[in-house]
C-alpha cells in the first residue's frame, strides 16, 4: 500500500540532490580546518569514491522497483529484524533533521540575529518545515527546482565578482597534512554531504521516470559536486589558510565583494540561499522519517505524524547541543563515524544479502 | 517553547477531529501515541528537565564503548 500518492519527475529528483549538496556547504568548516589548502582534493577524492557506493544504492533500489529502504529492509531482512534496521535509519534520518536544523538557528543567531535565542528560529523554521512536508513531496519537490538554479547562478555569480582577490599561492603547499586528518576528513565528506544520500533510497520510488532514475540521479551529483567544488576552491583562493577559522567561508567571501562601491556587502544573499538549501534538506529529511515510521505502521497515510516528528525535531535541535562548539567538536570527530553504520555497512550487508537472497532462489 | 506547545495542542486537536470524523482508527491510535511523546518531551522541555539525548548516546557508543572518535 502507497504511503505517499505524490510523484515528483527526475528531474526534480535532480534539483533535489543539487539543493541537498548545496546546503551542505555548511559542513565545509570542519574539514577545512583539517585539510586547510587541500580540501579541494579530499573532496575530488571522495566524489570519486563515492560512486562505489552510490552503485550499490541503486543496485539495491532498482532491484526492487517501486520499493523504499524501510519496504526493502522487510523483504531483505525478515519482518522482524526489518524493522529494527528501517527503525535505526529512521532515527539516523531524525537526527540529521535535528542537527541541520540547530545548526541554521545557531548560524542565524551567531551571524545575524545577536543576542536573539536559537528557539526563535528553530520554532519559527519547524512551523513552516510541517507545513511543508505535510503538503507533500511534490510540494518540496516543486520549490527545489528554483532554489538550485538560484544557486548554481549565485555561486557564478559570487565566483566572477571575487576574480580579482584570488590568490592561487593560497593552494600551496598542497598535502602538507598528516594521514590521519586525511582520513577524517574523507570520512566527514563520506558522512556528511555524500552519504546523506542515501536518504534519496527512500524517494526513489516517487519518481514517475523510473528508468531515469539513475542517469538523474548522477547527473544531479555530478552538478552538485561541480557547484561545491567551485565554491571551495574560489574560497581558498580567496581567504587562503584562513578558510578554517569562518562558521561559513562562503559568507566571509561575500563580505569582501567590493565592485566600485555599488555591489558590496553581498553576504545577506549567501545566508538567504543558505536557508533555502537547509530548508529543503531538513524537508527531505523529515519527511522521510514520518514517511518511514508510517510505513513502519502500516498507516494509510502519514499526515498525522508531521506534527509530533515536527515537534520532537524542534525539541532536539534546541536541547541536544550546549553550544556550536560542542556542534562542530561531535560533528568532526564523533558523527562521521557513527554514520559509517548506515551509509555503508548496512548497505553492503543488504547488498550482500540481496545476492544471496537472488541466487538461493 | 511555550508558543509551540500551544500551536501544538490546537494542530494536535485538529488532527485528531480529523481523523476520527475519517473513522481512521489505526491512524488515530499511532498518532496518539506520537502526539503524546511529543507533549511529554515539549513539557520536559519547557520545565527545564532533563532529556534524553541522543548526541550522548551516540558519544557512548563510539567514544566510550568503541574508541573510534578521532579527538
């Protein structure tokens, strides 16, 4: 039985994985403060990389067409370890809702709004996220649309005005960091950006052109990726070694736009797009927690769980960090590892298990 | 916080009128029982008591029990 009636065509599908690679520009600071310089190739590195296990996923969903994870984690597992693994995914999806969303109300009250409480935010941006998801996919699916194409225009934009403070001595030296920041900071791309992904494994079915599925869904990471490693690299070239010390370095670029005195202080926009992107990450993100625990159910539909999951996000996001050093400090060191359990054991195990399951038969 | 309890309670009560006027029994009992974890942690909340976090959890389990954090 269809949980959700709503279809979305690939190529919002495509406008979604952009929106949802965009708005993790945020995650940026972490890892710059790791690689500094060299943060452009640890990205190349685990865009690269990525499609491995980005096969994998789609292996697994077109197997099963017209399915989602928590419906194929059923199948694949049995009914009652099934659930125990859609509930974890389920929770790891309610969490990154509840990060993303402390994290904008930390970003708009630190940047923006001094001296006004994060609950303000989280409230205000809870109310219109239940809303949203509450009127569907194809509502967030419709609105991604010309979100990305604003985005992939400003990140142009941005890019051509700030020409003239590049410095491509800021690249150098390149790899002048030890392995082990090499490897946490593969881990936090794998984590953050690119493996959230997997989240689109619950969307999938959704999507009218089914046999399209794959080419928009690397079509839309491939742009993504193009549109984030622009960014980061017109960043160091800008702010060079400093990149690190910045909650947002793309926010500290638009503040040195300077064109004859006529554009400048252009960084307002960067955090207008940049509460757009969250908003329709964190969309995504809760309605597929709702979407699954519906599923999970057997619900007819999952409205009535909007509001609560909405609520219980909103409570989250306001008490579940003391501060946004205790953000960034789990986000760097703890998170990353802790997310390799649902984006890729698990799915190499149901990619095993689905073999086998195959061949068996 | 207390703005959001009281949008919650009027959506929560729409909500249910709904579902019940719907005659969706099953609904009703699942988002009932969401509904009140939800009030239960809103009011924990907005009384400053403790709650349950899931950032220690996660702490736990990778730093205390796995010691596979990085700092």
């Amino acid at each position: 039985m269809k949980v959700e009636k709503g279809i979305i065509s690939g190529k919002q599908l495509m406008f979604l994985i952009i929106v949802h690679l965009q708005a993790s520009t945020l995650a940026i600071s972490f890892i710059a403060s790791l690689v500094n310089q060299s943060l452009w190739i640890i990205i190349s590195f685990t865009f690269i990389l990525m499609f491995i296990f980005f096969w994998i996923y789609l292996k697994i969903s077109l197997q099963f067409p017209g399915l989602n994870l928590i419906e194929i984690n059923d199948i694949l597992y049995g009914k009652i370890i099934g659930k125990v693994v859609s509930l974890l995914y389920i929770y790891f999806f309610w969490y990154i809702a509840a990060a993303n969303l402390r994290f904008i109300a930390d970003f708009f009250s630190a940047f923006l709004y001094q001296g006004i409480s994060n609950s303000v935010f989280i409230i205000s941006f809870a109310l219109v996220l239940v809303y949203t998801v509450r009127n569907g996919l194809e509502t967030f699916g419709r609105c991604s649309v010309p979100l990305a194409i604003l985005n992939i225009v400003l990140t142009i934009f941005i890019t051509i005005l700030t020409i003239k403070d590049w410095n491509l001595k800021n690249f150098l030296p390149l790899f002048n960091i030890e392995l082990i920041k090499i490897l946490q900071s593969a881990n936090l791309m794998i984590a953050i950006p690119f493996g959230e992904m997997i989240v689109f494994m619950m969307i999938f079915p959704y999507v009218n052109e089914q046999t399209k599925v794959k080419k928009y869904f690397y079509l839309g990471y491939i742009i993504g990726f193009i549109n984030l490693i622009i960014i980061i690299i017109r960043n160091i070239a800008v702010l060079g070694n400093i990149t690190s010390l910045y909650l947002l370095p793309s926010f500290q670029v638009a503040r040195i736009i300077n064109v004859g005195e006529i554009i400048v202080r252009a960084e307002i926009v960067i955090a207008v797009v940049l509460l757009f992107n969250s908003f329709i990450k964190i969309c995504i993100f809760l309605y597929v927690t709702v979407l699954g625990l519906a599923q999970l159910f057997r619900m007819k539909y999952y409205k009535p769980l909007v509001l609560p999951i909405g609520v219980l996000i909103s409570v989250f996001a306001d008490s579940m960090y003391n501060s946004s050093t205790e953000h960034g400090y789990s986000g760097a060191n703890i998170y990353p590892v802790y997310a390799l359990l649902f984006i890729i054991f698990i799915p190499i195990i149901t990619f095993i298990l689905m073999y086998i399951k195959k061949f068996s038969k | 916080m207390i703005v959001l309890l009281i949008i919650f309670l009027i959506s929560g009560f729409v909500e249910v009128k709904q579902l019940i006027n719907k005659k969706f029994w099953h609904e009703l009992k699942v988002s009932s029982i969401f509904l009140s974890i939800a009030l239960i942690f809103l009011l924990l909340y907005i009384f400053n008591l403790p709650l349950p976090n899931p950032v220690r959890l996660m702490e736990y389990e990778v730093k205390d029990l796995l010691h596979l954090n990085y700092k």
